[in-house]
C-alpha cells in the first residue's frame, strides 16, 4: 500500500492565519505524525513536503501520480472571517465513490475520536488537487484556525488528531490499526520480530523478557499454525 500524505500550503504560502498559528505549520505537523503511524503498519508513506517549502499544487499531485500512489490524502486548516465558524469536514471529488468513501473515513475518525468541536460533515468539492490526482483523494480540513476553540485543538491536540486521521485512512484501506508498542520493553534487536509478532496476533507484546513457559510457547505456535491455514 503507498499512501501520499500532501501537507497543505508551505513555505512562501502561509496558509490560513489565526490565534498565531499558521496553517502550513499545523498542516506539516500533524501530517508528518499521520506518516509515522501509518508507516508502523507497513504502509509506504510519501510525502508532498516533509519541510517548510512551496510547491505548487500541480507538482503535488505530478508527485502522487507519479509514485502511483494508492490514494491521496491533503491535509488542511479551515478558516473565516466569522471568528464563530469551527469544526471538521472532509472533502472529495464530485461523484468519486472511493474518494467520498475515504472522506467519510477520516470525518467519522476524527468525529468518533472525539477531538472535533463540531461535525460539518463530508462534502464535495473541485479542488485542484482532488482534481488531478489519478487516485482515490481526500481533502480535510482539521479546524477553524481562525476560530478560539479550534485553534486550541490545533495547537494542543495534535497527536490525536493525528491518529483519528489514520485511524480513518486505514479504516478506508481494510487495515486494523496496531497500538503503539510503548510498553514494549525488549531488546533493541527484538523489537523488529516483537513488532512483527504483534501485528500477526502472536503475542501481545508483553513480559517481553520473561522466560517462556510450555502454555506460552504452544499458544505461540498454535496461532502461527492458525494463521497458515
Ligand atoms: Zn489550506
């Protein structure tokens, strides 16, 4: 699976401004946290931008179709001039079925992971880079930066807002999301197979350094025989 994260705005081009945040800092931020979790489930990322630099939208989706990109994600803040307006909503392109599909994915992540202020639902729009990129493509919109509430969501809460976006993204790809190994307290040259263990239900992970009992051990192998069959 390649998936292409397309952090919005950059360099020359700030973005939405509001509550002293700039959209392209907020936008490159949480995108690069969506890129690692993604990445622990072996996803290949690509990026737009991993930095503060402009592109022009045509050479971000030149990128994602170039590197025939499973589908294409942008990631945006929201703004007006109506300092009330606050809340997320998800783009896609007019009459894409997988692109709405997507979109609804990641709206409903980030409605159910509870971090949103309000639901503006998904909706369709002929945005340039939903336009040109030849795969299935999602535009979200985080927050109003413009907005006090939002802009504090923006700020503070990135790392959940990161993580109901991926959770969305791999929700739309088939893929079960795999928690973080925090806990995981082996040696550095097991984490590789720990990991790996984990994410084919082997083991959960824990009392990575107790030595094995007979239960343990069979269960061990009773489930990697099980996920052969
Ligand atoms: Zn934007």
């Amino acid at each position: 699976m390649k998936v292409f994260l397309d952090p919005g705005h950059g360099g020359k081009d700030p973005g939405a401004l509001g509550n002293g945040l700039r959209e392209k800092d907020i936008a490159l931020s949480v995108t690069l946290k969506v890129g690692e979790i993604l990445k622990r489930h072996n996803i290949e990322v690509i990026y737009s931008r991993t930095t503060d630099v402009f592109l022009e939208l045509s050479e971000r989706t030149n990128l994602a179709n170039k590197a025939n990109a499973d589908i294409f994600v942008s990631i945006h803040c929201n703004a007006a001039e109506n300092i009330n307006a606050k809340g997320v909503e998800t783009f896609s392109y007019p009459n894409s079925t997988k692109g709405t599909a997507l979109a609804k994915c990641i709206q409903d992540s980030i409605i159910q992971s509870k971090v949103y202020t309000s639901d503006r639902g998904i909706k369709t729009a002929n945005f340039a880079v939903l336009r040109q990129s030849n795969m299935p493509s999602a535009l979200v919109e985080l927050a109003f930066i413009t907005n006090v509430d939002d802009g504090k969501i923006l700020k503070d809460r990135q790392d959940e807002l990161a993580l109901a976006v991926a959770k969305g993204i791999l929700n739309y790809l088939g893929i079960k999301y795999i928690e973080k190994t925090k806990e995981l307290d082996c040696s550095p040259w097991a984490v590789e197979a720990m990991e790996w263990g984990m994410k084919n239900n082997l083991t959960d992970g824990t009392n990575p350094k107790e030595p094995i009992s007979l239960e343990r051990f069979i269960t061990i192998l009773y489930r990697y025989g099980k996920a052969l069959e």
